[in-house]
C-alpha cells in the first residue's frame, strides 16, 4: 500500500508541476540520458558527437525508471550519430517518454563543427535543436468524477535551443552547455519566459590509456565530472568508463539527485554493441526504487582516421579468424648415406652389424637435425631482437625530430609573441597619444555646443513667452465670438417663430419627458432580474450545504406569483413606453424632413440641431433595446438554471431515501443467501451477465457510503436490480459463498464484488485467478477512496 501511494504522490506531483507552469501541460525538454559514456554522448553536451569520436552509430535506447510500479516513466529512443568529416559532428535523434497519463515525443537534431587551434588543441561548437509535442494522455485516465486540474492540462508543441562548447586538449576536455536556453511554445506563438529545468552545465573530462603488461594492457580510461547550476538547485554528477581491449567495458557514476548507477557493455561483433546500465534512486528517492536502461546499437565501420581521437581496435565477442600459412625449416644433411653392403647375408652376426650400423647413422642423421633447428632458433630470435633495435632507433628518431620541431616552433613562437608585444605596446602608446588629443577636441567642441545651446534656449524662451501672449489674447476674442454665436443659435432653437419649429420643439421635450420613465423602468426590470438571480443563488446554496450534511435554515416565503405578475406588469409598461417614444421619434424625423424639402429659407444651424438631436435619440432607443434584449436573455437563463435546481432537489430528495435502499439491499442479499444452495449442473461462462464491461486497468470511486475504502475484486456491473440478483444468484448457486456488492450513487452502478484487499499487490496476485471460474472471467480492480 506504501509503495502504491508513493507513486500515485509521485505522478500528483508531477501534474502540480506543469500546472504551476501554466496548467496547459508545457514541460521542458530533459531525456533521461545520463550514465553512458559510449552511446548517445551527444544529449549530454552536443559538442560530444564530435569530441574523442571515431565512428558513427545506429542506436535503440529504452529506459524504465521505478520498475516495480504500474505507468512508471518509460523513455524510448532512437538515435544516429558521430563523426563525419575531420570537422563535422551531427545526429538525428526520435524519442517518446511517458509519465503516467502524460506523453512526450519528438526530435532532435545535433550538430557540432571543430576549430583546430594548434596540434594538439581544439575548440568545437555544438547545438542541439528539439521540437516535441507534450500532453495528456486520456486515455490512461479512469475516475467517476470529473478533475479541473486535467481538464486544463492542452497538448503543446514545443521549440528547444540546447547550445554548447567544448576546448580540448592532449588528454582534457572543459566544456560548458546551457539547457533550454529558449523553449518557444508554437502553439500559443510565444517565447515561455520562466522555463522548467533551465540551467547551465559545465563539464571536465580526462581521456587516457593504461600501460600495462597483463589483461588491462592498452585499456581506455575515460572520467567525466559535471555540475548543471539551475535557478533553485545545484546537480553534482560524476562518470568513469574502463574500456577492456578484449570487447567490453565497465562503468559507473554518481548523481546527486538520481543516485548511484553502474553498467557493463559488450561488442558482440565488430559491428553491433549491447549495453545495460542499472540506476538505484538514494535519499528521498530511495523508495522509487532502481531504474534500468539497455541499448543496441550498430558501429558503421571506418575507412579513414580522424584527429582528436585515438584509433582503437575493435574486438568482439564473435569476431572473424585469420589464418596465417605455417612456415616450417629445411633441412639438408651434409653427410652421405654409406653405401649398403652388397655383400649377402649369410649369418646372424652379418644382420647384428648391420642393425647396429643402420642405428648409428639414424642417431648422426638425428643430431645433426637436431643442430640445424637450434641454429634456426637463434638466428630466428637474433633477427627480431635486431628488428626491434631499428624500429627502437626508429623510434627514438622520430620521437627526437618531433622533439626538436616542438622546440624550434616554441621558439618561433616566444620571438614571435616578444616581436608582437612589442609591436602592440607601441602601437598602444601611439593610440593613447590619438585619443587623447581627440578627447580634447572633443571636450571643446562640446563646451562650444553647450554654450551656443544655451543662447538658443534663451532666445527660444522669449519668442515663446511672446507668441504665448499673442495666442492668449485670439483665444479669448475667439472664445468671446463663439460664446455671442452659441447664445444666438440656442435663441433660435428654443424660441421659434414658426409652427413647425414649434412643433419639432415640442416634441423633443416629449421624449425627454419619456426618456426618465423609460429608464425607471429599465431599473424596476433590472432589479426584478436581479431578484430572480438572489433566488437562484439561495436555492443552489440550499443544495449544496444539504449534498454536503449541512441543514439549511428555510428562507422567507416569497410568492413566485406575485413576483411573475410584478415583472409581466413591468414589462407590459416599458414595452408602451418604447413604442410611444419611437413613434414621437419617428414623427420628429418627418417634420425634419418635411422643413428640409420646403421652398423656404431655413438655418443651417437649427437643421443641424436637429439632425443631430434625431441620432442621438435613436441611437438611445437602440441602446434600450438592447439592454432590455439583454434581460430579457438574462431571465430566461436564470429561469433555466432554477428549474434545474428545483430538479436538483428533487434528486436529492430521492439520495435522502438511500439509507431506506441500502437496508432493502442488505435484506435481499442475506434472502438470496439462505434460500440459494448449490447447482447440481455446472454452471458456465455464457451462463452469467457481466454486465457493463470494465476497463482493465485499475478505477478509483470516490464518496461511497456504506463501504470502506480499499482494493476490491469486481466481479460484474449492473444498473437494473434484477440483473443484479440473477448474477449474485448464479454465483450462489456455483459455490461462491462470500458474494458481495456496494452501491455508487454518482453513477447510479452495482458493483458485485468477492473480496476487498488492503493494498495493490494482494489485489494484483488475486487477478491470476481470472478465468479460473465462470463467474470470475471479467474480474476487475476497482479502488474505492473516501
């Protein structure tokens, strides 16, 4: 139970996480790529396609962290890389990660360039370019009840610039990288500002060979030290590899937040590579347990050597023989064989001497062999000792032609950095001499600009303080003029002389009049609204406390009839009010137009008026309709949602009576219990209904009454009440004795059960016995939380 709940913290912590980035499901881009020193290097730094590489690589990579888990993370790549030309490094690399309900995958594309400085010594340039898209995966989600938190996690596809430097020397490499130096978000088109996981990390690295005579004779050495600064924490992490000239290596390392990790790798031929590395979590961590990565990769042979790497043989576990044509000394005899007797043999004492004659030229013919293949030895062993004395002096040669080539280009180069400090020294003089005769000049050039600026200025003040006065005294006589015009005009408009002036003037002030009562009852309509809002509001709380145990004090009688005629009345009179003043609107227009079509002289002035005055009136009366279209929506809402209220208690009416079912329920089943015996006909699988299929994986219910929280073995689902018995009654009759079944009221199931489990392992070990009886052939998980 412990462990399922550390990882069911663990996958809540993780969706806080992107939540606390967004809620929209954005996540940095980090693969888990960490203990190899063979395979993949180029995630670790991008440089590192490049640096000390000899070969390319084909490479299938997977990892699983937190084994003993169900949806732990789970990373697949796959990848080709290395060295290309004597400066070019690339890769192209696809990956997918899963955590939990949530997936990760995409691409990424290196590329590394190498700048010889001198012999022994390069600096070299990498980029490693992601796109990616993350999300939820939902159909890894199975609940009863609907999570916020989920349905804000959206799918991103995401942008990652990953740059990084390496200078290197005979046996050291220093470099430095930054991750997530840009994440662009492609979806929303934006530049994230707080990025996860960002930081820069730098890396030492030593690369040598052991001299030794033995099994470890020629083993590559290689140990890398790291540290990756981010904005709240700081990663110490540390590699060694042993390369073993028989086919394999060794490795290990250890990482101050994913703790100690180890891995052995093989060459099966010459061409394709295995290797296993095993992670074991420290600390915090330690209950997550170990994590375990393999990759296969395929070695593409080399046509040419590179610089900046050494050529180490390839050795494999199955690697093709070569035969060699044995050689073998002649020998010639120097001596002649004695003539054989022709004389017959005549006795016993003749065939002795010959015998002993014929034994002692064997014995001669035999030594001298014997001589010849010792002075073939020596002369064989003197020949390589005087071989290995010329390649020795060869050696000792060259070693001193480069010696002396060293020292004469170390020389060029200390006269050459004196001639050249001597050279920048004075050229430094002669340019502090330029700048400062500049720096003075300047200094009066300046001094003179700021004196003629400041005569300008004064200047400038007092033409401007003049105009001021000038422009001061037009603005008043015009201010004056206009306020004489004004007063002509509103003399004009208000007091006409004629009868369709009179009449246009009195029919604006009809519209005013209305304008206030057309308003009041806006107001009386809004407020209605906003009553029939205030129930609302009272009932859904009333609700609410009463789904959560807590009684609720009755509000004060209101009557829905009188509030209904008070809103219709409400509404009748600010109906006729619009239609009155629309009409007076429209009867304005129409003089309007009937004074613009006379033969008479009329004022530009009064037909602006009341252009403009008509506008404005319509353009209220159309703000009326709308606000009142408004409401009238508005209301019709609000009606809506208390009907559904008004349906909402009814249904919790119908929960109140629960405890009423739950007894009827445990009354029946004790019934079916004790009339029900044994079948004496096997029952089998097509006999029973499973009712609504289960998925496989495990289901959480929350808020079930009557039952305690735990792991439970289900067996069926039915919604119908009779299904329900014919099942529990077919399993009676089978010989299943201690059948079971609770009740979810948010969705309405029966949940048919033969066993509750206190933790995940004891209800996994029951699954293997699925199938083992017709009743059990759909068995499921479900997890009840309350």
């Amino acid at each position: 139970m412990k462990a399922h709940l550390l990882v069911f913290i663990a996958c809540m912590f993780f969706l806080e996480y992107i939540t606390a980035q967004g809620g929209d499901g954005v996540v940095a881009f980090e693969l888990p790529i960490r203990n190899s020193l063979t395979f993949n290097r180029n995630i670790i730094n991008p440089t590192f396609s490049f640096v000390r590489e000899q070969n390319k690589f084909v490479s299938a990579y997977n990892k699983r962290e937190w084994v003993q888990f169900n949806d732990a993370p789970l990373s697949y790549l796959v990848s080709y890389s290395g060295r290309f030309t004597d400066d070019i490094g690339a890769g192209i690399t696809l990956f997918q990660q899963n955590y939990g309900v949530l997936t990760t995958y995409g691409g990424v594309i290196n590329f590394a360039y190498n700048a010889r400085l001198e012999r022994d010594t390069n600096l070299t340039f990498g980029l490693n370019l992601a796109a990616y898209s993350s999300g939820l995966n939902s159909g890894n989600v199975v609940t009863n009840f609907p999570d916020p938190s989920l349905d804000n996690i959206e799918s991103n596809f995401l942008v990652s610039v990953n740059p990084g430097i390496n200078f290197g020397t005979t046996f050291l490499d220093f470099g430095v990288s930054v991750k997530n130096l840009f994440l662009y978000n492609v979806q929303s088109s934006e530049l994230l500002q707080d990025v996860p996981n960002q930081g820069i990390q730098g890396h030492v690295m030593y690369t040598g060979y052991m001299s030794s005579r033995g099994f470890f004779d020629d083993s590559k050495f290689t140990g890398l030290i790291r540290s990756e600064f981010r904005e709240d924490e700081t990663i110490i992490a540390a590699n060694a590899m042993l390369s073993i000239p028989k086919g394999f290596w060794i490795q290990g390392g250890y990482n101050t937040m994913y703790g100690a990790s180890g891995g052995i790798g093989l060459n099966i031929t010459e061409e394709i590579a295995i290797e296993y590395n095993y992670e074991m979590a420290l600390g915090d961590f330690s209950d997550f347990g170990p994590s375990h990565e393999i990759t296969l990769a395929y070695r593409f042979k080399n046509e040419r050597f590179f610089d900046y790497s050494s050529q180490d043989e390839v050795t494999a576990l199955i690697a093709p023989k070569k035969y060699k044509r044995p050689s073998y000394p002649r020998y010639t005899s120097t001596k002649r064989k004695a003539k054989e007797p022709v004389v017959a043999k005549t006795n016993e004492g003749q065939a002795e001497i010959e015998a002993l004659e014929a034994k002692r030229l064997a014995d001669e013919k035999a030594k001298l062999e014997a001589e010849q293949l010792a002075q073939a030895e020596l002369k064989a062993k003197e020949d390589a000792e005087r071989r290995a004395q010329q390649q020795a002096e060869l050696e000792a040669k060259r070693l001193a032609e480069e010696k002396a080539k060293r020292d004469a280009e170390l020389l060029a180069k200390k006269q050459a950095e004196i001639k050249a400090r001597q050279l920048a020294e004075q050229k430094a003089k002669k340019e502090a001499e330029r700048k400062a005769k500049l720096e003075a000049d300047r200094l009066a050039k300046e001094q003179a600009e700021i004196e003629a600026k400041r005569l300008a200025e004064e200047q400038a003040k007092i033409d401007a303080e003049k105009l001021a006065k000038e422009q001061e005294a037009l603005e008043a006589q015009k201010i004056a003029e206009e306020k004489s015009k004004a007063e002509k005009e509103l003399e004009l408009i208000t007091n006409p002389d004629d009868e369709l002036g009179k009449s246009m003037q009195n029919l604006v002030k009809q519209t005013e009049q209305e304008k206030k009562q057309q308003q009041d009852l806006l107001n009386q309509y809004n407020k209605a609204v906003d009553g029939k809002n205030e129930n609302l509001k009272n009932l859904k709380e009333e609700n609410d406390l009463s789904e959560q145990g807590i009684a609720v004090k009755p509000k004060p009688f209101k009557s829905i009839t009188k509030e209904n005629e008070a809103l219709k009345a409400i509404k009748t009179g600010l109906d006729d009010v619009i239609d009155s003043r629309n009409l007076k609107i429209n009867e304005l227009e129409k003089l309007y137009d009937d004074l613009r079509e006379a033969d008479t002289i009329v004022n530009e002035v009064v037909m602006l008026y009341y252009k403009k005055e008509i506008k404005r009136l319509k353009t209220e009366q159309i703000e009326t309709d709308e606000l009142k279209s408004n409401l009238e929506n508005r209301l019709r809402d609000i009606q809506l949602a208390i009907e559904f209220e008004k349906r909402r208690r009814i249904k919790r009416a119908e929960f109140d009576n629960e405890e009423e079912r739950y007894k009827q329920d445990r009354a029946t089943l004790t019934n079916l219990k004790a009339t029900t015996s044994i079948s004496d006909v096997p029952l089998i699988e097509a006999d029973f209904d499973f009712g609504i299929p289960q998925p496989s994986n495990i289901q959480i219910l929350k808020n079930i009454n009557y039952v305690d929280s735990g792991f439970y073995a289900v067996l069926a689902v039915h919604s119908d009440v009779d299904k329900r018995n014919e099942f529990i009654t077919k399993s009676l009759k089978s010989g299943l004795s201690n059948i079971e079944f609770f009740y979810d009221v948010n969705t309405s199931k029966y949940y048919i059960y033969s066993k509750k489990f206190g933790s995940i392992q004891e209800a996994n070990n029951n699954l293997k016995l699925k199938g083992t009886k017709p009743y059990n052939s759909n068995m499921s998980i479900i997890k009840i939380e309350n």
